[in-house]
C-alpha cells in the first residue's frame, strides 16, 4: 500500500513527465489560416528531435487527431514554420503525437543529419549515429491551422528521444 508521501512523488513525477518543453506562449489565442506568430529567445536547440506541443479544448484535439490520421499522406491540419536567427523559415515537417486529452505534440527530426540512409517517418528505425545531431537557434515560431481552433498554451522541446514518446 502507497503512503501519502509515495503518492505525492508519484504525482508529481507523472505531472512533470507531461509537462516537457518551456513554454514559449501561454496567452490563449484563435489559430486559423491566418499564421500566429510566437516570438522565441533565441537559445539554441540541439536535437535531433523538435517537438511543439499545443494545449486546447478537447474537441480541438481530437479533431485535428481525427484529420491527422485519416489523410493517406499523413499530413497534420497544424501549420508550422520556425525561423532560425538569419531569418531563414524551417518547416517542421510534423509528425503527430497525442500527449492527452488536451495536449498534442507536433515532431519530427529536422536537427538530425538531412542525408540519414532512411527515413524516420517511413516507420524505420535509426541509430543515434544516423541522427548526428545539429543545433540551431529559432527567434519565432508561425502557427497556423486548416481550421480555427482555440490553443491556451505552446511548449518547445528539442533533444534526443530515450523511447516512444
């Protein structure tokens, strides 16, 4: 039988573990065709793994979830676009991951090596050799959306996976 105080460290460990990234946009807006720009700090993120994570209502979620897996080609209905310091824009090119009922996380490897022998999404696997990973540094952030939605807070997170997120 668990004590309070086992409880208390078991709640806190599973809070914290959903509440990866720093949050770069906590002021709830509309997200539509119209793109939203964040302004980020400029650290330099290192990968190879890049993942932004939107709160929002529920029903926004799931059916961007819905959307998400029913296009053949996989594409997600959320836009992004990251600009680097020099102004250059980096798509990232989204992979979905539903991190609860309100939460879910776009992904991909774009700080990994671009000349990998395979591809990530294709469902292969990868060695940490074959991600070398890269670094760069964002100032903004656009988001954009196929449909309007409501999103309440925006997290970043770069680094290496340790196992399926």
């Amino acid at each position: 039988m668990l004590t309070r105080a086992s409880w208390t460290l078991f709640l806190v460990v599973v809070l914290t573990s959903c509440e990866r990234g720093r949050v770069i946009g906590s002021k709830p807006f509309e997200l539509g065709k119209m793109p939203v720009r964040i302004v980020m700090d400029g650290q330099r993120s290192s990968g190879p793994t890049r993942e932004l994570c939107l709160s929002m209502p529920k029903q926004d979620a799931d059916s961007i979830q819905t959307a998400f897996d029913r296009t053949r080609r996989r594409l997600s209905p959320v836009h992004v676009v990251l600009f680097r310091v020099n102004g250059i824009p980096d798509t990232l090119d989204a992979q979905l991951h539903r991190r609860g009922p309100m939460t879910l996380c776009l992904w991909d490897h774009g700080l990994g090596t671009p000349t990998a022998p395979h591809s990530i999404h294709a469902g292969a696997t990868a060695t940490a050799e074959e991600l070398q990973v890269r670094t760069a540094e964002y100032t903004a952030v656009e988001l954009s959306s196929d449909r309007p939605m409501q999103v309440s807070e925006v997290r970043w997170w770069t680094g290496q996976r340790t196992g399926v997120p």
